[in-house]
C-alpha cells in the first residue's frame, strides 16, 4: 500500500529533480554559444568588431538569462522559453561568417532571424501569447520573409558566400533578394512598432509599465532604423545599429522586472483574499488593502448612508490615486 501510495508522485518528484539540471544545462549552452558569437564577431573586418562582438554576446547572455529566471519562476508560461530562443538566435546568424559552405547557408538564411524573434518577443509580452490576429500576421509574415528570401537566395548563389542548395549562379539577383528581404523584415518591424504603440495607449494598465513598452518601441524603431539603413549603406548605419544592439540588450532586463511584478501582484491579491475572508476591522482592511496595492499612504474611507458622510477610518497623508470607498 505504501509503494502503490507512492508510486503516482514519483514522476513529478523527477520532474521537479530534472528542471533545475536543464535550466543549468541551457544556461552553460547559453554561455557557449554567446562566447561562440563573440569569437566569430571579433574576427570580422567591419569599423569596430569588438564592440560589435561584445553587444552581440551581451544580447544573448541577457536574453538568456532573464528568459530562464522568468522560465523557473512561471514554468507554465511560454515566455521565457520564447526569451531564451531568442538569446540563441544571433549565433545562427554568425555562422554565415565561417567558411564553410554549411554553416553559410544556414547563417545566411537565418541572418535576420534575431529581428524577428526580438519582435515576436516584444508582441508577446507579457503571457507569451499573440493575442492579437494582426500581431499574429506581422509575425508570422517576419518568419515566412525570413525562409522565402533567404532559400531563393541561396539558390541563386549570392556573392561572397558558399551555398549547399545553388541551383544557378547568378549573384546580382541573389544580392538583389536579400535586399528586398531586408526591406520587407525592415516594414514589420515598424508595424510591429505600431502595434506596440496602439496596444500600450489602450491597454489601461500602470504608467510605468507603458513607460516600459515605450523603451521597447523605441529598440523597434532603432532595429528597423538599422535594417533601413543597412540596405542603403547609410554612413549612419553603423552606429545606429550599435545603439539598437545596446536597447535590445536592455530589453529583456525590463521584461523579467515587469514579469516578476505581475506574479507579486497575483500574489499580494491572493493573500488579500485570504484576509478578507476573516472579516477584518477597520484598520486592518485598511492595512491589506496597502499591503496589495503596494501604497502605504492608502486612505480608506467609509460612507455612512443615515448621515450622507463620509468618515475616513485611518489618518494619514490623502492621496487621491489610492482612496478607497466601502459602503457600510
């Protein structure tokens, strides 16, 4: 009786035994393969590739890292599992810069891959969900540009690169698609940046969480500023797309801060439920109520229907943003 008692918790024993070890197995990966990037980013021939090598391994360390906090602390989420694929993503890309016909064509396919898993990222925040079918189209469009563009340019033969996949060697039409590529990830990035706009004015929650959603379009909008450019060989280019590196990088910071906020937030609301429950007096409500609204200056004020009054059961500083009414 005890073993068959027993039995049914084994696995989630073991799956609770296992999720530790895989978290410290994708964060060890994790480290590889930003160190991997920084390698591969230092030995190319640009204006300044050891800044570029270093914001290339800060991005993904820190989407990385923060996806995996947000993982162990909201496993039944997708969003941080959505963070940490996008932490590994550059690599993908930087693998067209070795010199080997494989890793060329899958670096060149996924060389603007990162764009859109940032962009997916933002979209998704903070359930991990696209919740709206037009952020679904911008993304799913993002994606299909990606494959589209990158196979047929491969399949041309673009200059420059070796391809497992050529078909024909024709080099200016090659380069000419990847341009129209850039262009096209370049347009769903500012829609995406729209998007982020149009949701963070109708969405009714804190300030300071649109304030959060502002950084994140204002990274939209240098990420695709820096797509634009490229195409163009703007001189500007260059540092544009270091300051977009550097606001990405910052991105998943603000993410795990706001995630972690919300899960208090469910959390303070849990316990204050618990605690009305037991039907407390005046200044005790008035206590929880602060506790869960994180506001110690909280007023609670009672109406009293035989007088037509109100009467304020605690004083202190009023503050208006946090004044409560309860009908007695």
């Amino acid at each position: 009786m005890a073993v068959s008692a027993l039995a049914p918790a084994a696995p989630e024993n073991v799956g609770r035994l296992r999720r530790p070890f895989v978290l410290w197995a994708i964060a060890l990966a994790g480290c590889a393969a930003a160190a991997a990037a920084f390698a591969i980013t230092s030995g190319i021939d640009e204006q300044a590739p050891l800044a570029d090598a270093a914001l290339v391994a800060w991005i993904m360390l820190s989407y990385v890292l923060c996806g995996l906090i947000a993982w162990s602390r909201r496993p039944e989420s997708s969003f941080g599992p959505l963070l940490v694929a996008a932490g590994f993503a550059p690599l993908l890309s930087r693998l067209s810069e070795l010199d080997a016909s494989l890793p060329q064509t899958v670096g060149e396919v996924c060389r603007l891959l990162p764009i859109v898993l940032f962009l997916h990222v933002f979209l998704a925040y903070p359930s991990g969900r696209l919740e709206r079918p037009f952020e679904r189209l911008v993304v799913v469009i993002g994606y299909s540009s990606i494959v589209i563009f990158g196979l047929a340019a491969m399949m041309l033969g673009p200059s420059g690169n070796q391809s497992l996949i050529e078909i024909v060697s024709r080099p200016g039409a090659a380069d000419l698609v990847l341009g129209i590529g850039r262009i096209v990830i370049g347009g769903v990035a500012l829609a995406a940046l729209g998007l982020l706009f149009a949701r963070t004015r109708s969405s009714g929650r804190p300030l300071r969480r649109s304030l959060i959603r502002v950084c994140f379009a204002l990274a939209l909008a240098t990420v695709a500023l820096a797509v634009v450019v490229r195409v163009f060989a703007w001189p500007a280019a260059e540092p544009i797309k270091l300051v977009s590196f550097a606001l990405i990088g910052l991105a998943p910071i603000l993410f795990l801060i706001g995630f972690l906020r919300a899960r208090l937030a469910r959390s303070a609301a849990a316990d204050l439920f618990v605690e009305l429950r037991a039907n407390p007096a005046p200044a005790e409500l008035r206590d929880a109520l602060s506790r869960a609204l994180r506001d110690p200056s909280l007023t609670l004020v009672y109406w009293l229907p035989d007088s037509r009054a109100m009467r304020i059961s605690t004083v202190g500083r009023l503050n208006f943003a946090s004044l409560v009414l309860v009908e007695r």
